[in-house]
C-alpha cells in the first residue's frame, strides 16, 4: 500500500541519514583526505629527490673531473707495461748478447798486459754440435800472443777464461759461454816484432738454452 504524506513541508518530520550511508560517506572523505595528503607529501619527497639528483649530478661530473688525470697516468702505466713486457719477450728470443761477450772478454784481458789479441770472430750461423754433442749457440773464436816464451802466461789466461764468473747484471765468461773452451790447446812460439812470442788460438762455445732450437745474436 503508498502512503502519502499530505503535510505541508514545514510540518513533515524530518528524516535522519541512514548510519551505514554515513558511514560510508565519512570513509569516503577521510579516504580522499589521506590521499591528498599523502600526494602532497610525495610531491614533497619527489622535488626533495630531484634537488638530490641535481646535487650528486654536479658532484658525479665535479669528481669526474678530478679523476681524469689518475685514469690518464692509469692508461699511460698500463701502456708502459704493455711496452715493457713486449721488449721482454724480445730479449728472450735474444739469447745471445755479443756487447756482453766483448765485455766480460776485456775485463779478463785487462788482467793480463802481457796478453794481448790480434783478431776476434764471432757468429751463431753454421755451427756444429759440441764433442758431447749438444747445440750451440754461438761461438767466438780469437788469435793471442804472450809477450815472451813462457808458456805459463797462457794456462794461466786460459784457467781464468774458464773461472771467470759474474753477476745476473754482469755476467762473467763462463757465465757466456758455458759450453768450455777449446780443448787440448795448442800454442807456438813465433816471433812477434822481433821478439819471441807464445802463439795461441782460443774458441769459446755457447751452448743452447734447453727451451731454444736456433740461436740468435745482436
């Protein structure tokens, strides 16, 4: 049945908000509160950020500046060792290094004024094996004279050839030429501007290192 309420408006009772619908309407509302306030507190925090990233921006390229210089000396270093490890590998295929030989063979002379040499040869091409049959790798070959007929000038120089050692910087004749020296001697007395003179020949081998097949010299 519709009931109708002929009173005049001022007269009707009035007619109170549901709860439920209140309820859901002051949801709604405080709902739309804390998402606005949380929105302007993420503007807050986002511009607060970007002023962040503008800031480490600056440092990020101020540092940057700074450091070009170490990765300059870096790249320079490691181009330098690059250099020197290749120059390296060079000297290990040199194995054989004649300044060495001549050096070594003049400080043993320079012990002996009486000793003095009149020709010198060297090479590491064409060479043969040793009696004991190992390869060499080079050889050098040179004319002595000893001033006067006295023949123990020469085993004297040919001993210390043989002991003559050095240093890893300054390697001495046996460290050179490993492979001995010329056996037996032989000598002569001659005459040498006039005067008697003892006349020798002397070789000294090199052997090849154990990881090389092919000598190689400078």
């Amino acid at each position: 049945m519709i009931q109708i309420n002929l009173l005049p408006p001022e007269k009707r009772k009035k007619e109170k908000t549901p709860l439920p619908r209140f309820l859901v309407m002051t949801g709604a509302v405080a709902a739309c509160f804390i998402l606005g306030f949380w929105n302007i507190h993420g503007c807050i925090q986002l511009k607060n950020l970007n002023k962040d990233l503008v800031s480490e921006t600056i440092n990020k390229e101020i540092l940057k500046k700074a450091v070009e210089p170490y990765e300059k000396m870096e790249q320079e270093e490691a181009a330098l060792k690059a250099r020197q490890n290749l120059v390296q590998e060079v000297i290990k295929t040199r194995t054989f290094l004649w300044w060495q030989a001549v050096d070594a063979l003049w400080d043993v002379i320079c012990e002996y004024p009486t000793v003095w040499i009149t020709s010198l040869d060297g090479t590491t091409e064409g060479l043969t094996s040793t009696q004991s049959g190992k390869p060499m790798d080079a050889r050098i070959t040179f004319k002595v004279f000893s001033a006067g007929p006295v023949v123990q000038h020469v085993m004297d120089f040919r001993t210390r050839l043989k002991k003559h050692k050095g240093t890893k910087e300054k390697p001495g004749v046996a460290d050179i030429f490993d492979g001995g020296i010329n056996e037996p001697p032989s000598y002569k007395i001659v005459k040498e501007r006039g005067e008697d003179s003892v006349q020798f020949d002397i070789e000294l081998k090199r052997l090849q290192p154990a990881q090389s097949s092919t000598g190689s010299s400078q």
